[in-house]
C-alpha cells in the first residue's frame, strides 16, 4: 500500500523542530515521528522528515540571530511595521517553497501568527487541511510585542479564514475552542487532544523523604508562568523552618529578572538554577525533585509540565486555570491553588511538604493517570483517526 504524505506546516521556524529550548518545536518533532511510524510519509514545511533528523543530527548549537546595532533607535511602532513585512514576505516565500516541493495528501498546520500557509497549500492542492490551534495568536503576540499599529485586519482576516476552511480542528481545551467560536462568529468542528512531548518523559520509580524536600518547577521563564510567585512561597517555608531545596530549570525571557530576585534572597543558598537541562542532566534533576510546581498560566496555556512531572513520579502543585481542571482532579492527582495567589500557594506547598504520605500518594496516581490516558499509542491512535478520516472524506 502506497503511504500517503503528510505536510506539516510551522511557519515560525522549521530550525525550531531541532532546537530542544522550543517546547512546540520539539513537540512537532516528536509528533512527526510517531506519526511516520503509521502508514504515512511526513514532509516539514517542505522538508522529509528523514532530512530533519539529519539536520537534527548536525545541530550542536542553536541558531543565534545577529541584530543591527541602529535597529534599536528604530521607534517600537515602525519596527512592529517592518517586522510584519518580512513575516508576510517569509510566509509567501514559503508557500512557494512548499508547493514547489511536491504533491502531499494532506496538510497538519500548526497555526501561528498571520499565516495563511496551509489554506494557501490546501487550496492549491486541493487536499484537506487539518489544524492545530496553540494559542490565541494576535493576543499572544500583543503580550510579547505591545500594541498592533498595523496589518490588525489582515492578520485576523487571514486567521478567521484558516479556522473557517480548516476541515478539523484541534485544540487543548474547552476554553480555546470557545474563543474560536466567538471569534468566527459560528460552531466550527473540534477535537479536544493534548499535545505531549513524550520525548521529555522519564517514567521514574523513587523513595520520598522528608530532608531536605526538593521543590522544583522545570520549564520557560515567561511571566504568566509566575516564578516570582513560587520563590516568595518557598521563602515563607524556609521561615516557617522548613528543609526545602528549590530548582528552576530553564530559561527563557525572565530568566535575568528572576535571577535578581533570588539573588536578593536571604535563602539564596538552598536556590539551584543551573539553566536549560536536558538529557541525563535533567533526568538527575527529576530524580531529586519530590514536589514539582507549575506557579501560573494563562488562561489557554496547555499544562505541559504536569504530564513531565507526573511521569517522573512527582507530586504537583498548580494554578486552578480552566484546562488544568478539566484534565486533573484536586486533591486525587494534585493540589491546586487560586491562580496568581502567592499566600495560597505557600498554603498548599506546606500541605504536602508536611505530609510524605500525601505527597507519595498524590506522585503514584498522577504517574498512573498519564501511562494510562497519555501514551505515545494513544497520540498515534487518535491523529491516524482524525487524519485519515479527512483524507478519506
């Protein structure tokens, strides 16, 4: 049987497949694979999936991005402006690109900002487009960038008619597929599936003790992730006489910013931030942590971290966002705290450090949880089903 081919669309950056600091990047790459191990044939942006991985391979360093030196006395609004017509113009030239590199059976678009990449192939090709939809994109793309000046009707345009013409949708949540609805005015198809890594998983057996408790969060400095917050909780338990350790790994865009704060700590010296891990090195890091935190989200933010520290038979503590409790369930599978509450978070963190039971408990049926609903089969079963079923129709 001839396998169908597979064109998976990310127009942010097909380097970003290679480069283990991008949660999504990576992601896609495992995703890639599991789903080439099924009967299809897997091009990125254009490129075999086989030819990624010897890019992969070749990868030692990530790509660093040289900036002018003038380009800072540029006002914010004019650089907005020009950093829109180059994404315009990079989006077109990979249109091209894509349509240039052969005839594929279907199109996997993970949607990002002002694309219109895979409408454009599916509609050229006359072949089904299936989308993945992360995050509200011009809303994040505000939070990161500051105000829209220009291009705000175009950039929605092209969003709105992506979703409308996609012909199946999926998302991480409840919450994503209602914004999508307000925002195209009209109930579209969904399937509600969590992306996960799977490559970042260390199914992990350990022994909880009570000295010292390591607390640790593992992921990307960003704001909403709030590690300000789990830094003055952990402070209030070294007051409060408690042996806890804690580590922040990764980095990311408040990696400076939190980096004072613990510098400035009175409890600096049981505070561990060794930067990105990964590999061994991280696995030795989950083999300590007894208590992982997520300290906040946003309110699409898909949970990640959870099913890493839930494989690695940690007990977790996290922000009562929407999508983490429609996924997991208090007190049973973890602890959750009102979002953006710093004294509650300190409230629950002292719950299970006091309570090596509670603690064991709360590591073994969340580890159970995710061997159970989040296995890599469960991920090859269900994109086979929702790709096929397109194709097929």
């Amino acid at each position: 049987m001839t396998r169908r081919k597979l064109l998976i669309v990310y127009t942010k950056s097909t380097l970003e497949l290679i480069n283990r600091q991008s949660a999504l990047g990576s992601y896609i790459f495992c995703l890639a694979e599991i789903i080439q191990k099924s009967n299809f044939l897997v091009f990125v942006n254009g490129i075999s999936l086989e030819e990624l991985k010897i890019q992969s391979s070749n990868q030692h360093i990530n790509p660093t991005i040289h900036k002018n030196y003038l380009f800072k006395f540029i006002p914010v609004f004019i650089k907005e402006f020009l950093k829109d017509i180059l994404v315009f113009k990079k989006i077109k030239n990979l249109s091209q690109v894509i349509n240039n590199s052969g005839k594929y059976d279907c199109v996997l678009e993970f949607y990002n900002y002002a694309s219109n990449v895979g409408l454009s192939i599916s509609k050229t090709q006359k072949i089904p487009l299936v989308m993945v939809y992360d995050a509200p994109v011009l809303e994040e793309h505000v939070f990161f960038h500051g105000p829209k000046f220009f291009f705000k009707k175009t950039i929605l345009l092209r969003e709105k008619e992506s979703l409308i013409n996609a012909n199946h949708l999926i998302v991480y949540s409840d919450s994503v597929k209602r914004y999508i609805n307000n925002l195209v005015g009209k109930e579209l198809h969904f399937s509600i599936h969590q992306n996960v890594d799977f490559t970042r998983f260390h199914f992990l057996e350990k022994k909880f003790s009570n000295t010292p408790i390591k607390i640790g969060f593992i992921g990307s400095f960003l704001k909403w992730h709030r590690i300000d917050l789990l830094i003055s909780a952990f402070q209030k338990l070294r007051k409060d006489n408690y042996e806890v350790e804690l580590l922040l790994v990764g980095n990311g865009m408040e990696y400076d910013n939190i980096s004072q704060l613990v510098e400035k700590s009175m409890f600096k010296k049981f505070i561990k931030m060794p930067g990105f891990l990964d590999g061994e090195e991280l696995l030795n890091i989950k083999t300590q942590i007894q208590i992982g935190v997520m300290p906040g989200s946003n309110w699409y933010g898909a949970p990640n971290k959870i099913f890493e520290y839930g494989a690695a038979k940690v007990a977790v503590v996290a922000p009562d966002t929407a999508t983490i409790k429609d996924l997991f369930e208090d007190n049973k599978e973890l602890l959750l705290f009102k979002q953006d509450d710093k004294n509650e978070l300190f409230l629950k963190l002292k719950i299970v450090c006091d309570d090596i039971f509670l603690r064991e408990k709360l590591a073994s049926t969340l580890q159970e949880t995710i061997r159970k609903k989040y296995s890599e089969k469960n991920t090859a079963e269900f994109y086979n089903e929702v790709l096929n079923s397109v194709i097929s129709h």
